[in-house]
C-alpha cells in the first residue's frame, strides 16, 4: 500500500505543483458545472437536442480552429501571463451569462456566442497548463503528474454536475445563480496563478512563425507513430463516445420519462467510478500496462453506451454509466499521459493542444448527433455512438499491436520505464 501511495502521488512533493494543480481543480469545477448548466438552460429554452447541439457547436468551433495556434503560443510565451488573461476572461464570461439569465434576456444565440469565448479560452489555457507541468516537475514524474491533473478533472466531473444540479434545482440560485458561482470560481483560479513563479517566454534569438511552429508540432506528431496513433484514437473515441451528453437531457424526458434536472445524477455517476478507476492506476502511467489499460477503458466505453442505448429504467441507466465512467477515466488519463511520454519537451503545449481539439471535434459532432436524435430517437443515437468507439478500439488495438511486433519505438526516445530503472 505504502508503494502504491508513493508511485500514485510523488508529483505531490512538488510545492509549485501542488498550487498548479488545485487551480486546475477549481478552473475543471467550474468548466464541468457549465456543461450541466448550459444544457439545461438550452433544452428548457426550446425543447429540442438540437439546441443543445447548437450550443456545444460554440465551443466546438473554437476549440477545432483555435487549439493548434493556443498551443503553439503556449510554447512560445510566459504561461503564467497567458493563464491568467484566459482565466480572467472565463470568469467574466460566467459572470455575464449568469446575469442575463437572471434578467430573463438569455437566448440561444447569446449562449452559443458564450460557449465560443470558453472555447477560445480553452484553447489557450488548456495546452499551457498541461505543458507547465512538464516545466514544474522533472522528467521522470511529468506523466505521474499528468495523471493527477487527470484525477482532479474527474473530480471535477463528480462536484461539478452536483454542484450545478443542487444550484440550479434550488430556487435560491437556479440557472443564472449556478453562472455566478462558476465566475466565482474563477476569481479563486486567478488567487492561485498569483503564488506561482513566472515562466520564462521562449528566447527571440531564432524564434520562427506561429504558423511555422504548428507545421513543426504536426511534424513531430507524425513522426513518432506510438504518438501519432495516441493523437488520432484520442481524437476518434473523444468524437464518438463523449457525444452522449448532448442527448442525455432528451434521453432523459423522451426515453426514461425522467426530468432533464437529473442529467447532473447521471454525470455524476460516471465521475464516481471515474475518480475511483484514475486514482487506482495513476501510478500505472510510466509503466507497461498503460497501453493496455488505456485501451480497456476505451473498450469500456464502448460496452457502457450499448447499455445505455437498451437501458429499460433509470437504475439500469445508472449502472450504465458507472460503467461510462470507468472508461472514459482510464481512457483520458492513460492517453495523456502516454502523450507526454511520447512528446518532446519542447513541443509539450503544440501536442497536448493537437490532442485537444479533440473537444472542438466533439463541439462540432454534436449537433449532427443533436439532429440525429431528433430524427431518429435518443438511444438510437447512443447505439450508433457505441458502436463508433468499439470500431475505433479494435483497430487502435490492432495498429498497436503491429507496432509492437515489428518493434517500432518512439525515434530518439527511451522508454520512461528503462530510464527510471536505471537511474
């Protein structure tokens, strides 16, 4: 047991790092309670998923033609000054949702223009602070580091969606009031970037274009295969599997009878096992189950939506999305972390913000999904889901495996788990 604390939480030692990662809580808490909170606000605006695919296409947009340049800018400049314009600038952003809500002039469009702006955001400040952690800590703890920051966001994935549902359920608050909390958060993320250290800005001297950086970080993607493969399955599965809560406050009304109010006891179902599966193997990250493991939560995933699109009653849905949760957190952590492995330091922000567009992909998939529930029925859609991330799974597994017989490794790396053994 001793062993496996150590393994799970050596970043920890780290004091920058600790503050790093309890502003990256508070920042994921608020981010989780707006998924809730805006598909909420859009489903009881119009009735129809489509509108709630409408708004996740806000963030979508941005985050798809946004993430590559936040990257590369996160790569070239002082990530404590991005940080803390971004975060300032969600925060106000929450804080003028919430007000407009509250004066009853929320629309759709209003909406959509909101979730642009955090898309934005997220396109800047997600890169940099995946890739400060490789700059806080040494080598050989980045991926158990990036393994906690992963633990945190499931958190967030529990206390979030409560926090919304338990807001916008009590009359106190509701939608709008749930919107000043979020902006209220954000204020305590900025407190925390104040305790950290500035980070130095790449050096003028041989510095090239932004454009020229991107080509690069595709370059070095692409170059390494396990990494390439890692970057696309992310991507895919992201596509595919995570689509399922825009349908979730129809699926909710239409095939379980349920109120849309309850998305936030399914959502915290999945971050319950969520939190449990990423803290039990966080310590796996550098070691040689990770592929495996990373692959198995994919494949979890998948198995979890075929569940859920037969679900009869909302306890069999419940259990379904234990399940989902399961999956998704050892999917999501491993990949990360195996990102960064695989990467070269120098190019931490442009990978991590390449993999990210997966959320900008998964923005834009939802209003076909939307649409496709509207025509065809919500478990339908789920069942057409599932069997996307199945399909991406096997042949993940397949390529992989290939890799594995003809000995392909990262050029000009060596494996994480040697080097730690013979240090």
């Amino acid at each position: 047991l001793r062993r496996w604390r150590t393994a799970t939480f050596e970043a920890m030692s780290s004091r920058d790092y600790r503050i790093l990662w309890l502003g990256t809580t508070l920042a994921f808490l608020a981010f989780m309670m707006s998924w809730v909170a805006q598909s909420v606000v859009a489903f009881e605006l119009t009735g129809k998923n489509g509108s709630v695919g409408i708004v996740s296409l806000g963030m979508g947009v941005a985050s798809l033609t946004i993430a590559p340049f936040g990257g590369a800018v996160a790569d070239r400049i002082s990530k404590r000054r991005l940080l803390l314009v971004g975060q300032a600038l969600a925060g106000l952003n929450f804080f003028v949702v919430g007000l407009l809500i509250l004066a009853d002039v929320i629309t759709i469009p209003l909406l959509v223009a909101s979730t642009f702006l955090l898309g934005v955001v997220f396109a800047f400040i997600a890169p940099a602070r995946q890739a400060w952690v490789g700059e806080i800590l040494p080598e050989r703890l980045v991926p158990n580091g990036i393994a906690l920051t992963q633990v945190a966001m499931t958190g967030t994935r529990i206390f979030g969606p409560l926090m919304a549902g338990v807001l916008i359920a009590w009359p106190l608050f509701g939608t709008g009031g749930s919107y000043l909390v979020m902006g209220g958060l954000f204020v305590l993320v900025v407190a925390t970037l104040w305790r950290l250290p500035n980070t130095a800005s790449r050096p003028r001297e041989g510095r090239t274009g932004v454009f020229a950086d991107l080509a690069d970080g595709v370059r070095h993607v692409f170059a390494r295969p396990k990494l390439g493969l890692l970057a696309i399955s992310f991507i895919l599965v992201v596509m595919t599997g995570y689509s399922y809560q825009v349908v979730l406050p129809g699926y909710l009304e239409n095939a379980l009878g349920r109120d849309a109010k309850d998305l936030g006891i399914l959502v915290s179902a999945t971050a319950v096992t969520g939190l449990i599966v990423t803290i039990a193997i966080a310590g796996a990250a550098n070691s040689r189950f990770a592929w495996p493991l990373m692959l198995g939560g994919a494949a979890t995933l998948g198995v979890s939506m075929l569940i859920l699109s037969a679900a009869p009653n909302f306890s069999v849905a419940i259990f379904a999305m234990l399940l989902t949760g399961a999956g998704t957190g050892a999917f999501q952590m491993l990949n990360n972390a195996l990102v960064m492995q695989e990467s070269a330091p120098e190019y931490y922000g442009r990978v991590m913000s390449l993999t990210m567009m997966a959320w900008g992909v998964n923005g834009l998939a939802g209003l076909p999904f939307g649409l496709l529930a509207d025509a065809t029925g919500e478990r339908a859609t789920i069942l057409v889901m599932a069997i996307g991330v199945i399909v991406v799974t096997i042949v993940t597994t397949v390529v992989y495996s290939g890799m594995r017989a003809r000995g392909r490794v990262t050029p000009g790396m060596e494996p994480l788990t040697e080097a730690v053994a013979g240090d």
